[in-house]
C-alpha cells in the first residue's frame, strides 16, 4: 500500500468518525424532524411550545414510537391509558383504546393535552415549567405538595421534589429545552441559571 493510499484511508475514516460524530450530537434534532408535523400540529392546537413537547419526548423514548413503560406507559409520550381516556373524552374521540396511543399522532396528541393542562394549571407561577413537568412525570398531587413546600419559587421547587428521579427528569427537560438547536450547551454549558433551571 502506497503513501498516498494510507493517506486517504486515513481521511476516509476520520470523515466517517466525524459524520458519525455529528449524528450522534444532533440526535434529537433528527428524531424532532421525523415527527416535526405531528409535534406543531399538537403545538399549534393546544399552545404548547413545539420544542418543549419534542423535549418531552427525547426524555421518554428517544423519539421510539412503540415503547411501554413498566408502570403501563404507552408510546413516544409514555401516556398512561387513564390520561389518555381523560384526553380522549375531552376531545370527543369515538371508540378510543389504549392501542390508539401507539400511533405517533394520537400519542402526541394526548401527551400534549396532558402537558398543556399541566402548564395552565401552574400558570399563576413566574416559571410553570418546572411545575408542569414534576406534574407530567410525578402526578398533580406531588407537585401539590413540593409547591406546598416550596411557596411559588422554581429554585426552591425544585429542591422540594422529594423523587431523585423526577428532579432529574425536570432538570435534563428543561435543559434540552433550552439547548434546541444548540446541542453542544447541553455539555459547555453546565450554569443551571443559564440553562433555565
């Protein structure tokens, strides 16, 4: 093998490296695309920023549609089949059954309406997203009772949320949120007031 022919070798294999580098750091991006119509749409109906439902998502199932949860999740939004009939009802959809939520579309749809009313029930608060997110992952009466504790104060919110696994949850949302578009903040930039949290 010639000089020249390691040389391109080299180059070849570092170009694929850093192709799949980048893939890998816009991950998200890429799976936000694939259902980027089923995420405005919901947006647009029920006036839920489009990156926060795709945010939600990323922390569920990394965009995979057909995922459960051991608790009885179902789909991309990891919806449980009690709030999706709350959802269903709601928007009057005949005939509905929890299979329905492994359509991408109607999981969206529902995990969004459930998102939604979480945010309008926090509304009063400077911040409703941390609120909204503990609701969505923990319950409304957990989130009651750590802003019960806390008074209407994010930071100290957060700090209330007495389930590890909920703070976590909330922080990397809010962190993937903010990042949108910008994924190497989510590594460089590690100030929590400046990521929103």
């Amino acid at each position: 093998m010639t000089r020249f022919s390691k040389r391109i070798i080299l180059i070849l294999t570092l170009m694929a490296i850093s192709g799949m580098g980048l893939l890998w750091l816009f991950r998200f991006e890429l799976g936000y695309h694939r259902y980027r119509t089923h995420i405005q749409a919901a947006a647009d109906r029920y006036k839920v920023p489009p990156h926060l439902i795709a945010s939600v998502i990323w922390q569920e199932t990394r965009f995979q549609p057909y995922r459960r949860g051991l608790a009885g999740e179902i789909g991309l939004m990891q919806i449980m089949p009690g709030s999706a009939r709350e959802w269903a009802k709601a928007e009057q959809v005949a005939d509905f059954n929890s299979l329905m939520l492994l359509d991408p579309q109607t999981n969206i749809l529902a995990g969004t309406w459930y998102l939604a009313r979480a945010l309008q029930r926090w509304s009063d608060h400077s911040n409703p997203l941390p609120y909204a997110l503990a609701e969505y992952n923990a319950g409304h009466s957990n989130a009651t009772r750590w802003n019960r504790e806390a008074a209407p104060d994010p930071d100290a919110f957060m700090q209330a949320i007495s389930f590890p696994a909920t703070r976590n949850y909330v922080r990397r949302i809010l962190a993937r949120f903010h990042a949108v578009g910008r994924p190497w903040k989510l590594w460089f930039d590690r100030d929590p007031k400046r990521r929103g949290i």
